[in-house]
C-alpha cells in the first residue's frame, strides 16, 4: 500500500528511493570502483563513516547537498557527475 505524503503544493509519492537517490547511488558506486577506493577509503577521504557510503550506495539512506559536495571533492568530480542519468 502507498503513502502519500500531501504537501501545500503537491503530494510525494513514498514507495521507495526516488530516482534522484537511485542515480546518485549508482554513479557513487561506479566512479568510486573506477578509481579503485574502496567504501572505508572513500569514507576516509570525503569525512563519513564506512557504513555511511554503504548505505548512500544501497540507497537506504538521504545525502544532503553539502554531503554531496564533500563525496564529489572526495571522488574528484564535478556534483553533477553524480547526477547523471
């Protein structure tokens, strides 16, 4: 059954990762593989936990927009890499 969470101006359809987390979740794993890191190196060098990277790749979790900002510097990336379709 689907929650619908109602806002003033719209309602959000809560049934899982939207496609916005799933890209960036995919793209981090891919460019983090690229570049041989693994999730504790790349949680090192971008300031999270381990398990934090696991989850923003498993989409289990939300990243904050500064939270991106540190993972792409991390990867050497523009934030829009992260993005993309």
């Amino acid at each position: 059954m689907s929650r619908k969470t109602a806002s003033a101006a719209t309602a959000v359809d809560d049934d899982g990762p939207s496609e916005a987390r799933q890209r960036i979740s995919a793209n981090l794993k891919k460019l983090r593989k690229e570049q041989g890191l693994s999730q504790e190196k790349l949680a090192e060098i971008s300031g999270f936990h381990r398990t934090y990277v696991s989850q923003l790749e498993r989409c289990i979790t939300n990243i904050s927009i500064d939270g991106l900002g540190k993972v792409a510097k991390a990867l050497d990336v523009d934030v829009r890499e992260l993005l993309k379709p």
